[in-house]
C-alpha cells in the first residue's frame, strides 16, 4: 500500500482529549494539541509531499513507454509469479497487494499512465507479492499480530477515555491497561516500516536490474517511493505522541487521586 489507512483515524481520533480534561484542567485539548502538533504537522507534510512527488513524476513519462501494468508484469515475471493478476481499481492512490485473491490492483493513475511514478508505485505493489510468495518475515510477524492490533485500536483508546472519567485506582488501571492495548498499534506500525521499505527496495531493484529503465527513470522511482515511506513512519510517531499524552494523563491520574 502506498496510502496509510491507521493515519486517518488517529489524526480524527484528536477528539479523545476532550475527555481527557475532564475534572484536571481545563485546557485538556490544547494540552493534546500541543502533545500531537509536531506529530500532525510531520503527518500532513508526509502525505503532502507524496501527493506533490506522485503528480510531479505523473507527468514525466519514462523512458520506455511502459504502463505501470505492464511494469508490475515485469517484476512478477522476473520473480517467477506469473499466477499473480492485475487488476484496475477505480479511486486515487489506491494501489495495493491483495495476498488473498493474490491479485495487484492498480489505479487510474497507475495502471495504464506511462509515467515514471506509475512504474514506480506497480513495480511498489509487485515487491509486496513477491515478499509474500517468499514468506518474507515482517509481513508473517504482522499478519499474526493483526487481530490483536485491530482490538488495540478500538478497545484501548476506549479504555482510556472510560478510566479519565472514572474517580480513584479502578480509573488509573483501566487507563494503564488501555495505553498497554494501545501499543500494539504502534507494533502494528513498526512492523510495516520494514514491509514498505522492503517493497520499496525490491522495485527499485527490478527497476535497475532490468537493464531497460533510464537513471531519471530510477531517481523519480526512488522519489516518490521514499516520500510514500514518510508516510507510514509518520503515522508511527502520531500513534507514540498520543501513548505519550496518554502516560501523562496516566501519571496526572495518578498525582490527583493518590
Ligand atoms: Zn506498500
């Protein structure tokens, strides 16, 4: 994936600071503004930069006239995955990997535009299918810890919320527990940098090894993939600046009932 589905929902989920001024000071959520800002501002630079790099090469064609179809073919073939589809999926920056139908599905912008950046992201997805043909370790490690991470996610920040508002140690545990839950999300989001930078790797590799792409070809590939990484360490650093937050109000908790 080149998009980052888990940095939405923290950047929405600011809303949980309000319950966290509840009964301390009143300038709780400016208080988890201040906490979040560094983390929200490297976030909205990420994804900024990754839409202005991907339009930018959109519009440079590489050297071959390859579609970003016919480059993921590439680095399937080269990797003996020839059982592997690709398929077209409607929507913006919406290419990924599907190891269950094991299917790359590929955008608009990317499955039949000539452009450096759609070889760059398709040859991205065909890194991904090649690390799960090859039972590449990160990607096994995430796909067992999932099902934790996605109770983390919910489960926690709602225990965090229920124990701000609840008086004495009842509260302090359940905000301790909820920030424990809350870390998986961060292990889910650790384990994925290696995954996309892997992917990033494996592309860049086909791109050169082919023999058949210019240095432009491989320098605006390397640009928009590397700007797509910040993305994902990006959402890391929001999820460890909310745990962070979180332990303060954790140890406020604390200070106020002890
Ligand atoms: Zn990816």
């Amino acid at each position: 994936m080149i998009n980052t589905i888990l940095m939405g929902s923290f950047l929405y989920s600011g809303g949980l600071g309000r319950y966290g001024s509840y009964g301390s000071y009143g300038s709780g959520y400016l208080t988890y503004l201040i906490f979040l800002l560094p983390a929200m501002l490297l976030g909205f630079w990420a994804q900024m930069k990754v839409k202005g790099t991907f339009e930018k090469y959109s519009l440079i064609e590489n050297s071959r006239g390859m579609t970003g179809a016919q480059a993921a073919r590439m680095v399937l073939d080269q990797n003996g995955l020839s059982y592997v589809r690709i398929e077209h999926i409607s929507g913006k920056l919406t290419d990924h990997y599907d190891p269950r139908g094991q299917v790359i599905r590929l955008s608009r912008s990317v499955y039949g535009s000539t452009s450096i950046g759609a070889v760059g992201v398709a040859a991205h997805e065909a890194g991904h299918a090649v690390q799960h043909a090859e039972g590449y370790a990160p990607i096994r490690i995430r796909n067992k810890i999932i099902p934790a991470c996605n109770i983390g996610s919910r489960v926690g920040p709602l225990m965090i919320i229920i124990g701000c508002l609840m008086a004495g140690s009842m509260g302090r545990t359940l905000i301790f527990y909820g920030i424990l839950l809350f870390s998986l999300v961060a292990l889910f989001q650790l384990v994925t940098l290696p995954v996309e930078f892997d992917a990033s790797n494996r592309a860049l590799m086909a791109i050169k090894d082919s023999g058949i792409f210019d240095n432009e070809d491989y320098d605006g590939a390397k640009k928009v993939l590397s700007a797509a990484a910040m993305t994902y360490v990006a959402a890391l650093v929001t999820t460890l600046s909310q745990m962070f937050y979180y332990a303060t109000r954790y140890l406020g908790v604390g200070r106020r009932r002890d």
